[in-house]
C-alpha cells in the first residue's frame, strides 16, 4: 500500500509532507486543494479515510471490494465515483478500477491492483496547474479524460486484431482459428462494453454539472470527455459489428468449401460407380450372357468401363464439381 498526498495553494504544487492530522486543517482552507492518492487500499487506509473525511461507509466498503460497476452518488459535501481505466497487452486485457472521493477542494483517488498509472495525470496538473483552483472537480477531469483516452488506445489495438482475423476468414485455407479468434475477440469487446458503456450515465450526470464540484469553466472540459465516451461506445460498437460480419463470412466460406468437397466426392464417387456397375454384371455367374464367350469379350469391357469413366469425368469437370 502506498499513499502521496499532493497539496496545492493558489493554484500552485506546495511540497507538505503527508500527515493525516492535518487533513480536516487543510480541508478549512478555501485556498488550497488537497489531492491524496492510495494505491492497493488496505483496512487501515480505509478506516483513517472515514475518520479524517466522513466518507460514508458503504462507498468505503466500495473502495476494497473488486469489480464493482462504474457509478455515480452523492453524499452529503462530495461524490463517489468509480470507473475504470483499461489497457491491452500480450496476456490479454488489463482492468485498471478506480474508485474517486471528489469535493469542493479535494480528491481522494484509490486505485485498485493492477493500479492505474499517474504519471501523465500529475504532468498535465503540473502544466495546468492554475486550474486546479477550480478545486476537485478539475483534477478528477484529468483523470477522467487519461483514462478514456486509454480506451482508444486499446480499441485501436483492436481493430488491428481484427485486421488480422479477416485475414484468415477470407484467406486460402479457414481454419478453426479464425473461428476461434473472432470468438475471443467478441468476449473481450464485451468486457470493454462492460466498462465503458456505464460511464456515459456517469459523465452525462457530471457534465450537466448537477454536481457542485463541476465549475462553469470545467464544464467544456467534461462534455469534451463525455463527447469522446460516446466515440469511444461507437468505435467498440463497430469493431463488434465487423465481428458478427467476418464470423458470418467464416461460416459462409466454410460452408461453400463444403459444398465444394461433397460435390467433389459425389462426382468421384459417380465416376467409381459406372465401372463397378459393369463389372458387377459382368460378373454374374450365368450360363447365357451375351458376350460371355466372345473373344473380345474383356477388351470391350474395359473399353466400356474406361470411357463411361472418361465420360463422367469430363461432364463433371465442366460443371466444376472437380
């Protein structure tokens, strides 16, 4: 568990070691903005946060609990939110879960394993730090908006996926593979839908501002983020429907080479049964049969056989059943 605390003043980053008796000291104060971030909450954490801030205590059993549904709710002073941030690599999807304490004048930020990295997050407060004057509600937009922009990161590495799925459909040979991949790959989209698709009711309620920490001048900056959700929704919505499009490709090109191989072995199995026809009657064991005893009795019944045979094998090859 690691906790950092970041005090600004003015709209400036004052370097205050952290110290929890302070924080009720800090919160009085109209001129600063206290940010406190936990990363890999534990017990004690939790409970120092509802002492120090009154956070109720279902959203702090929120805070411990893994997997829990993007949201929205208001307490009295401040507002809960989780959300999540997303991030693909070669073992898969990374959920990156977030739950955020915002007031008037600060933000309580716990990040769940595997924690979502803040880097990009405290370099854009630094560089815009005159707007963290604006109090909680512009830091927690910046967070907002890196981990949005981090879907499109992932849906694009996505469509990359995808690109290569259609490869397979539509190349020589479709194998189970391909099948297989579009499968993982719908599954996959379907956990981004998961996390992505809530946060337009989260971001609807943020940038309407029916809450109070989003000021006049953030409002811009918060229908911007909720403009790139909706991007972001449609963009996934996309890549699904190309997905449903290449698996009903697959499975058409599957069942035309199907089609392709009872034809061929209907016509081979056509071909096969002329000369076996002959050979069985001529292989009656009768007294009386015409050409039994003729001389060139065997000769013309392999003539017979190889041209019905010949014969056959052309019809069918003009047809393109072989």
């Amino acid at each position: 568990m690691t906790l950092t605390s970041r005090l600004y003043r003015h709209g400036k980053l004052t370097d205050v070691p952290f110290d929890a008796d302070r924080i009720r000291e800090f919160l009085r104060q109209d001129d600063t903005m206290l940010w406190l971030d936990v990363d890999s909450p534990d017990q004690a954490t939790i409970d120092m946060l509802g002492r120090e801030f009154g956070f109720h205590e279902l959203a702090l059993e929120d805070c411990l609990q893994p997997h829990e549904r993007p949201k929205i709710e208001q307490y009295e002073g401040y507002f809960f939110l989780v959300f999540y941030g997303v991030a693909l690599s070669d073992g898969g999807l990374r959920e990156h879960e977030m739950a955020v304490f915002v007031g008037r004048n600060y933000l309580v930020s716990v990040r769940k394993e595997p924690v979502f990295d803040l880097a990009d997050v405290v370099k854009r407060c630094a560089a815009h730090s005159e707007l963290t004057k604006e109090g909680g509600g512009y830091l927690l937009y910046v967070l907002l908006d890196e981990a949005v922009d981090g879907y499109f990161d992932a849906l694009d590495a996505y469509e990359d996926r995808i690109e290569g799925i259609e490869e397979l459909v539509f190349g020589e040979h479709a194998t189970t593979e391909a099948q297989q991949g579009i499968f993982g790959l719908k599954r996959e989209l379907l956990q981004v839908r998961r996390v992505i698709s809530p946060l337009r009711d989260v971001l609807d309620v943020m940038q309407r501002r029916t809450v109070d920490v989003v000021t006049e001048p953030l409002e811009p900056y918060y229908r911007d983020v909720y403009d790139h959700v909706l991007r972001s929704v449609d963009f996934l919505d996309n890549l699904r429907d190309i997905l449903s499009s290449a698996l009903d490709a697959h499975l058409a090109v599957v069942s035309n080479r199907l089609n392709m191989i009872m034809k061929s072995l209907t016509s081979w199995a056509a071909i096969i049964l002329i000369p076996t026809l002959i050979a069985g009657i001529y292989g009656m064991n009768f007294a009386h049969m015409p050409e039994l005893h003729w001389r060139y009795g065997y000769a013309y019944a392999l003539v017979l056989m190889f041209g019905s045979m010949m014969l056959l094998y052309r019809t069918f090859k003009r047809r393109d059943w072989l």
